[in-house]
C-alpha cells in the first residue's frame, strides 16, 4: 500500500456553524494560495495506487466522483443500486434508512457491513439496529465496494461484503450548490475549504439544508454538516479530524398503502401523523504514520451519538379494513432509542521479501464499544408525545479484533493472498422496568480465508477466493426474553472465481460466487428454556456480468448483469423456498455521452420479481393485517436520464428526469404497500467562487 503523500493540485446549530467556517475559510483563502494540497488520511478499503484494484482477490467496483456527479442520486442507495449484485429494498426516495443486499441476501436485513472512511456507521453491529443511519450522499465523494477474500480485514458482518462510503475533503475556495424538483423538493450545499499557506494544514466545510413535501406526502426537513481538518506533524505524520452532525424529521411509517388504492394509483401518505425523528453526532480523528519505504500505519480513533425517536399512532383494524384504508386512534407509541459507540482501528501495511519473494502483509486490530438506551412512551395525542415509559432496557456490548493477511507475490503473475481474522464480543441486556434484570452472552470466531490472483495476459487477471465470513447475533435474538438464547454466530462458507480485464476500449469481469450458510438464527428449540436456536441453513449461487465499451466520440456504454439462481433456505419450516427480497435477475444499462462541457447518460435500472416473505407467499395482502406483510413483488423496469453543462470553470447546470416511463411498481411491503416513486424531475446549479 502507499502512503499519503502531498501533491500538487489545481451543534444543535450547523448553519451557524458553517456560516463561521466559511467566514474563516474565505480569509484564509484571501490570506494566501497554497501550492500544494493535502489529502488527509483515512482508511480506504481500496488503496488508491494504480494497481490496487487488480491486487483484490474478490470483485470490485468503485463509484467515482465523476460518476456521482452525473448520476446525480438523493441518497446513497439510488447510487448503489447500478452496481452489479446489489439490490435494494425502496422505502422512500432519499433512503432515510439503509435496505441494502448483496449477492443474494435480504435487502430488509442487515448481513453487509457499511462503512464512511473505514468506521462503521450503523448505530449498532452487535445490540441493532443496523438500519438507523444511513449517510447522506451530499457529503460523500466516492463508493467503494468490496466483495470476496479480501473483506476479511473488515468485520462484522461482511458475508456479502463491504460498502465503504468517502467523504469529500472540502476544496480550496467556497463553492455554493443547490437543486429543486418534484414533491417540492428544495436542497442547497455550502462547500468552503482553505490551505495554509506552506500547504502542510487544511480545512473544511460541507453543509446542507434540504425540505421536500416527499413522494406520496412524506415530507423531511434534513440538516447535514461535516467538518474536515488536517495538518502534517512531521515529515511522515499526519493527522485529519471529521466532525459531523445529522438531522432528519421524516414523516414516514411502517405503514403502506392498502391493495385497493395501490392498483387507483393513489399517492396519499397513509401514516400522516406518524414521524421518524433522527440526530447524530459524531467525530473521527485519523493518525497516519509513513515510519519508512516499507511501513505504513493508519489508525482511527471514533465516537458518534444516535438518536432515533419513533412516533406512530395505533390503528383500528377493523374500521381499518372497512374502510379500505388505515383509521387511526389516539393512542401514541414513541418507541424512543439513542445509541452511543467509542473505538479505534489501527492497520499496519509492511513490504517485506519473506522466501525471497515480493511481499504484502497487513495486520490490523480493533476494539469498539456501544449501548443503547431504548425507552416505549405510551401518549396520545392530547399529551403531545409525552407519556408513561412502559418498557426500558439498556444494551451494551463490546468487541475486540485482530487480522493478518499477507500476499505473496509467488511469480510475476500469480499473487496469493492466505488471511485470518478473529472476533471476538460480549453482549449484555439490562431491563430496568424489571428490576434491572440482566444476562450477557459472548461468542468468539476464527475467520480464515484464502485469495489469488492470477494475470493470464497484460490485459486479463483471474482472481478466486474462499473464505468464511459471519454476522452476530444482534441482543434482541441472542438474549431473548433475557435468557443467554446460547447462539453461535450466523456463518457463511463463501467461494468466489472471476476473470476480470480491459482490451483496448473494453472492460469486462465475470465472476461465479457461492454462499452456503450454514447457521442462521431461527425461531423455536427443543429447550423449554430457550425460544430461539442455531439452523435455518441457506444457499445462495449466482454469477455476475460486468461489460463496458468506449465507442470513441464521446459515446460510452456500461452494463452489468447480475443472475442468482438459487437463493434459498436449505433447512427449517421455509426449506425450499427463496429469500425474501432476493430478486434472480438484477441488471443495469447506461449509455452516456460527453463533448466538451456537456454530459448526459440515459440509465436504465431492472429489478426480477421477488417475494417480501420467507414463506413466499405470493398474493397481496388486503387488510389491516399487522407484522411483516408477504406477497409477491412484479419486476420492473426504470430508466432514469440525466444531464449536466459546465458553463465556465465556475458555473454548471444539472438536472434529471427520473422514472422517465412514469412505471407504477411496488418497491416494498410492509404493514401495507410502498409504492416506488412516479415520473420526478430535478433541476440544479453549482457556482464555485
């Protein structure tokens, strides 16, 4: 790995926050122009060195900033879903919270772990929920995307893979952005960054405001700021800090529309009352150490506050089902939970000629600890969320990890890459409404893998791996009825063989993965005492196609294919059947075209038929039944255009019409239908000072 190097190149109050550092960064800027930049540091999935994609034994896509830019996404999952095995489980249109699956598993649960520059951003690994928090793609540069072997020094949660999400480092000077459109959007970005003057410090802020009435009337009020600093300590030492604050009321529910207004085309919001109340903090502080040519050290050190409070009103079910539609009483349900996590990650790289061979080893350890605070208001309306707290536990849990991997240059054109990673972890439930009742639970896993690579010519590789990944048991499952429920963790075998590479104005990868899992957590035990147990064994194959062509001219066309046959259970009540949310065919097409300052792309994104219950059931549902809704999702087909023209260096203009045919489609279920959203435009502008 390479280290970083400098290069030459050309509160509760974040909008006072911003507005301070922007003052700052504009007389900074006056003060003096700096000759070089600074990248800080942070831990990258991906190196960024020329060659480091071809060094992953597994699969790898990384969404760059160019490509962001002319995607022009709300959220990070709108990013995500044009990259080959991933499907997403649509909620609303700016992806409040995370449904993400990889290669075959659920979109509605949380196997992937997902990071921002290397820290895990889910409120919680171990206690859950992984869902929470999701980053807002305003602040984000670049996505990386890990699959295979190589996601070992990664963890937990990895059986898919990884998501790693980079954040922008503010640019010298003070750029303003800001874009409208349908369901009254309306956004605007602050962009300020400066440099000192000999170019060894930097700062920076990234801050937006949006509003929208929301599609079907979920309407959101966000804030997200973001504030990045950096400075050289000595010749090879240097430190970066982020600070971030988030904030979101969200009028969304559980609740979806019944089958008889969907197929009207309805587009009311069936939960108008009900809201969905984030906040968050956090800080990282970053430590890079390049101790010689052969040594590299990155270390991060984290902390970050949650805060998600749940409002929803109780329903009459069968007035609900009279009337076609849900009735809501007076009675309110703030299910109220705030999370809290500390820890650091630190990796050494080392270069090294062991048995006389070029060598790559990397060592890692990492230590967090998290809690949460999970209260149940019972209100009504005339009390205006206040009420008694009728159910309130506290759940803890912390974990230590080491892994070490080395690859092994065994040739000029093969490279083998054996690694290990051990997890261990201890959860703990206290429930204060029950005389501070308590159990804890641990659990400890050895992780091995194996990865290779292969360069069969100067422009084709083979790579393959084999390597057994693992998701916890989250408090809920593992200390159910505040009994230690005894449970392993869930594991995955996972195989993965792909041959990958670029000829002349082609690109391509095709790679063939399984996942056999092999324990996971299900519901019954023949243990009186014990409510859940390990089994429920799953089998997920399938392959992935990914083909790019530059025409010349500025055409372009990229694609990528992904077919997974067989996604199901192996064992259980539910053997035979598929995954919920696990479509077996996913497939993107874009065809784009660039000249001069101009820049288009006609995007088409297709999602097979999936069932929204591991039952399969396949009708719709009609009533106000409660619980997680089953039925059978169509497939469906979008195609989104966008289009962007850089004025000046200064000036540019963007805008997209999204859903361009108008396809009326079911994105989810859950206590009733979410609609995917209709025809949308978005019209914008960027001027940087």
């Amino acid at each position: 790995m390479t280290g970083t190097v400098f290069s030459k190149s050309n509160s509760n109050k974040p909008l006072s926050a911003a507005i301070s550092l922007i003052i700052a960064s504009g007389f900074a800027s006056q003060a003096a122009i700096a000759e070089t930049t600074m990248q800080l540091p942070r831990i990258s999935i991906i190196d960024s060195a020329p060659q480091a994609e071809l060094e992953q034994a597994g699969s790898v896509k990384v969404i760059n900033k160019e490509q962001l830019e002319l995607q022009q996404p709300l959220s990070t999952e709108d990013a995500l879903k044009r990259v080959a095995g991933v499907n997403i489980k649509g909620e609303e249109e700016s992806a409040v919270v995370a449904n993400i699956g990889l290669r075959g598993l659920s979109a509605a649960e949380t196997k992937t772990l997902i990071l921002e520059d290397g820290v895990p951003v889910a409120p919680g690994l171990f206690i859950g929920n992984g869902r929470y928090y999701n980053p807002r793609i305003q602040h984000i540069e670049s996505i990386e995307v890990l699959k295979g072997a190589s996601s070992l020094r990664y963890g937990p949660s990895t059986i898919g893979g990884v998501i790693n999400y980079q954040s922008k480092t503010p640019e010298e000077g003070v750029a303003v952005s800001g874009r409208v459109g349908s369901f009254g959007l309306k956004e605007a970005t602050i962009e300020a960054g400066a440099v000192s003057k000999s170019g060894d410090g930097q700062m920076g802020v990234i801050y937006t405001h949006a509003d929208s009435d929301g599609f079907q009337d979920k309407d959101y009020q966000m804030d997200d700021l973001m504030i990045k600093g950096g400075m050289e300590l000595k010749n090879d030492q240097w430190i970066g800090v982020k600070v971030g604050y988030y904030k979101n009321d969200a009028n969304i529910s559980y609740r979806g529309l019944f089958l008889e207004d969907y197929l009207k085309g309805a587009s009311y919001n069936p939960a108008p009352d009900d809201y969905y109340l984030t906040e968050r903090k956090s800080v990282d502080i970053n430590h890079e150490w390049d101790i010689n040519d052969k040594a590299l050290l990155k270390t991060v050190i984290y902390w970050s506050e949650v805060s998600r409070d749940y409002w929803r009103y109780s329903v009459d079910t069968d007035a609900s089902n009279l009337a076609g539609r849900w009735v809501y009483t007076d009675d309110l349900t703030g299910n109220n939970r705030s999370f809290e996590r500390a820890g650091f990650d630190s990796r050494l790289s080392l270069n090294h000629n062991l048995l006389d061979m070029n060598n790559e080893a990397e060592f890692g350890i990492r230590y967090f600890v998290e809690s949460s605070n999970d209260t149940r208001i019972r209100a009504t309306r005339d009390q205006d969320r206040t009420g008694i707290n009728d159910r309130h536990r506290q759940d803890t849990a912390k974990s230590f990890a080491v892994f070490a991997q080395n690859r092994f240059d065994v040739t000029d054109r093969l490279s083998v890459t054996p690694g290990l990673r051990i997890e261990s972890y201890e959860q703990t439930r206290k429930i204060l409404t029950d005389n501070n009742a308590e159990e804890s639970t641990d659990n400890t896993e050895l992780l091995p893998g194996i990865g290779m690579t292969y360069q069969l010519t100067d422009s084709t590789q083979i790579f393959a791996s084999a390597y057994k990944a693992f998701s916890p048991a989250e408090n809920a499952a593992a200390l159910d009825g505040l009994t230690d429920q005894q449970l392993d963790a869930e594991r995955s075998n996972n195989l993965e063989l792909g041959i990958r590479g670029q000829k002349d104005q082609l690109n391509f990868e095709v790679v063939a993965f399984q996942m056999d899992f092999s324990n996971q957590v299900v519901d019954g035990n023949s243990d009186p005492n014990l409510s859940k147990q390990n089994g429920g064994s799953t089998l997920h194959r399938g392959a992935e196609l990914v083909l790019g062509y530059n025409f010349g001219s500025g055409w372009r066309m990229d694609s990528n294919f992904t077919w997974i046959p067989t996604s199901e259970f192996e064992s259980g009540d539910n053997k035979g059947n598929r995954i919920s949310y696990s479509p077996e065919i996913l497939a993107n097409l874009e065809i784009s075209y660039q000249n001069n300052g101009l820049k288009t792309a006609l995007a088409v994104h297709h999602s097979d038929s999936q069932f929204a219950d591991s039952s399969n059931t396949v009708n719709l549902p009609t009533g106000a039944a409660g619980g997680i809704w089953g039925g059978k999702l169509d497939s469906y087909t979008t195609l989104d255009f966008h289009a962007s023209y850089d004025v000046n260096k200064q000036f540019k203009v963007f805008g997209s019409v999204k859903n361009l045919t108008d396809e009326r489609y079911i994105a989810g279920l859950r206590q009733g239908i979410y609609a995917g959203p209709e025809r949308n435009f978005e019209l914008g502008a960027k001027y940087k000072f």
